[in-house]
C-alpha cells in the first residue's frame, strides 16, 4: 500500500475553456470557492502541489509551471508538471473537479502501486478519467519519454498516446461525482446548485468558512445544532449562535476538543433550562413561582 504521505500533485490548469467563452474555469466559483482550490484541497497531503498554467492565487502554497508551447495540450502540460515533482507517486488532476473529495484521492493512491504504473478513476458510465488519477512516477517519466522519442514533443497529442505505454489499475467513483467536471456553464450551474442541496449546504459551508478563516478544525455538526437548539429552548434564541461561537473560538484558542466542549455546552444549557421548572414538591405547576394558597 502506498504510503498517503509520499506523493505529489499535478493540478493542470491551462486549457483554453472554449466552452466556457474562454473565462478563466479555475477561477471560478462553486460553493464560494474557486474551482482550484477545492482541487487541491483535496489532496492536503501531497508533499508538493504543481499548478500548470497561468499563475493564479490559491490557498495553498503551489508551484507553478507552464506547459511548452501555451496551450499545446495536457500531454504538454503534465510534461512541464512531472519536471517538478520528486516523490515516487504524483497525483494527475485536471482544475474543474468541485466534487473531488480526499476520500477518492487516497483510494487512487492506494491502488496505485506496483505491479501497476497507476490507477485512474472510473466515472459512473464506466468511462476512464486519466485526469483523476494516480501514477507512478518513473513509469509515467518513462512513457512521456517514449512519446518525445516517437513525436519529439507531447504537445497536441491526445491523453490516451500516454495511456496507451501503462499498465493501469480502474478505481470505480466512490461517490459518484468525483468525476463531474465544468466544462459548461450548464455543468458550473449544476454543480452550484447541488452544494445547496439538503445534505450538502451545511457541510459545504462550513468547509468554504474554514478555508476562509484559514483554520483547520473538525467540526461535528450534528453535536453542535443538538447545542444551538438546547441553547436556544433552554436559554433564549440568541443563545445558539453565540454558543456555537465561543466553542469554536475556545477550541481553537486552548487546542481543545469540539465535542467535549460541546458536551460541556449541552450540560450547561439543560442546567440551566431545569433551573426553569418548580422545584419538586414546590407546588408551583405552573412553573409562575407564586406560592401555594394556604
């Protein structure tokens, strides 16, 4: 099994997005995030990131590189990538993936291992995704060689002139949109509108917020809303979010764990929600604190 650590990326970011009116696709948007960086924040472990294409700003630290000539292809791109990776195992990823998780990226990188040159994803129609995909490095150095001996460049040529010297492992989607990719703005409305869907919006957003804040924390949703709505019931509506608020600024402040904050939250607010009730024996049914007639 490959080691999850031992790896780079090739995010290939050049392409002319014709479809697209020619605007810039890395750049765009979905779920308040360019395109770029949800790409590589899927792979926060790779040892080294290499954007090919215009240099673009993203949220992490990246090489970049342009691939010889401007335009000339992905053959010509992930040449001008592979130049600057040293790990044995590169991820190979095209910059329009919104749906990419880190989940696929570490089974592409587990089945990327000898015998085998790599793995590649394999969309829900059964067709191969050479641009989500794991190789080997040397075998890919190897092949690309093989192509600048039989064409003297890469440039122009189709992804499968590379395809066709490897030995290649098929990873089924795990998700079934790992694949989805923008190459329209009909894809691009697509994929904004399916972040929004009950199920996705809240994870979504609190992924987009952290990388906006440039914090690293996980977050356990379900805990946290159990919190805001004890918070709110127990002790006034405005109580959730300030709640939720200083939990968060207290994880992150004394290094502490989310859920046993939380946990002392939740305490806190069904004390204080019981401190409502009449005392047992009191007599006070109603709750109003007026004393029993005698």
């Amino acid at each position: 099994m490959n080691d999850h650590t031992d790896h780079d990326a090739i995010v290939l970011a050049g392409g002319a997005a014709r479809r697209l009116g020619g605007a810039d696709k890395p750049a765009l948007s979905v779920g308040g995030r360019p395109l770029l960086d949800r790409v590589l924040a899927a792979c926060p472990d790779a040892a080294r990131a290499v954007v090919v294409g215009p240099a673009r700003p993203t949220a992490r630290a990246v090489l970049h590189a342009r691939e010889d000539p401007p335009g000339g292809g992905p053959l010509a791109a992930l040449d001008a990538g592979l130049r600057h990776t040293t790990a044995p195992t590169v991820l190979v990823l095209s910059a329009d993936l919104p749906f990419l998780t880190a989940a696929t990226v570490r089974a592409l990188l587990t089945s990327a291992a000898a015998p085998a040159d790599g793995a590649l994803l394999q969309d829900a129609s059964g067709r191969d995704q050479p641009l989500v995909a794991a190789y080997r490095t040397e075998p890919l150095r190897r092949a690309l060689a093989r192509i600048r001996a039989e064409h003297g460049t890469p440039a122009g040529l189709p992804l499968r002139a590379l395809l066709a010297g490897l030995t290649l492992v098929r990873v089924p989607d795990p998700t079934a949109g790992a694949a989805f990719d923008c190459d329209t703005w009909e894809d691009l409305g697509a994929a904004r509108a399916r972040i929004r869907e009950h199920g996705h919006v809240l994870d979504e957003w609190i992924t987009a917020v952290k990388a906006e804040l440039g914090i690293d924390l996980d977050v356990d949703v379900a805990a946290l809303l159990d919190l805001a709505r004890d918070a709110a019931h127990g002790v006034a509506r405005p109580a959730a979010p300030l709640t939720t608020f200083l939990i968060g600024y207290a994880a992150g402040q004394q290094g502490r764990d989310v859920k046993e904050l939380t946990d002392r939250a939740t305490a806190l607010a069904n004390r204080w929600a019981a401190e409502a009730e009449p005392p047992a024996g009191s007599g006070d049914a109603a709750g109003t604190g007026t004393k029993p007639a005698e």
